[in-house]
C-alpha cells in the first residue's frame, strides 16, 4: 500500500497541497503550516498509507511542493 511521507518543519505554507488535493491536506491555522490529514507523526515526520486510487492524486501533490517535502512511497 502506498504511503505519503511529510517533512512539516520544513512547511513554508504555500497551500499548493491544500489547492490540489484538499481531501487529504489542510493548512493550520496555528502556524500556517499544511497538515497531513490522518497523518502519524513519529519524530516530526508525518505518514499515512494510501489507496491506489489516491496515489496519482498525491504524486501531484508532492511534485508541485516547492520545497520538496512531501515524498509518496510505494
């Protein structure tokens, strides 16, 4: 099953994740930052297995963050 991996430290806030797939990206009204919707953080990583069906959609998601924080495993 695929996985979403986030490096949220490193989040500039941009939303562009938020804009492409808002069913699995929100931005925090704390500090701004995009959060991994169901995300698991585990030593300030953040990761959520996927379907299939959502794999295309994230693929997007990490390809378009300008800071490269977001990275999908198979």
């Amino acid at each position: 099953m695929p996985k979403i991996i986030h490096y949220r430290k490193k989040c500039i806030g941009c939303n562009i994740c938020f804009e492409l797939w808002p069913l699995r990206w929100r931005i925090s009204r704390k500090d701004g930052k995009c959060t991994l919707i169901d995300g698991i953080e585990k030593k300030g990583i953040w990761q959520v297995e996927i379907s299939d069906n959502e794999y295309t959609d994230n693929l997007r998601v990490a390809k378009a963050c300008p800071v490269k924080i977001i990275k999908l495993s198979i």
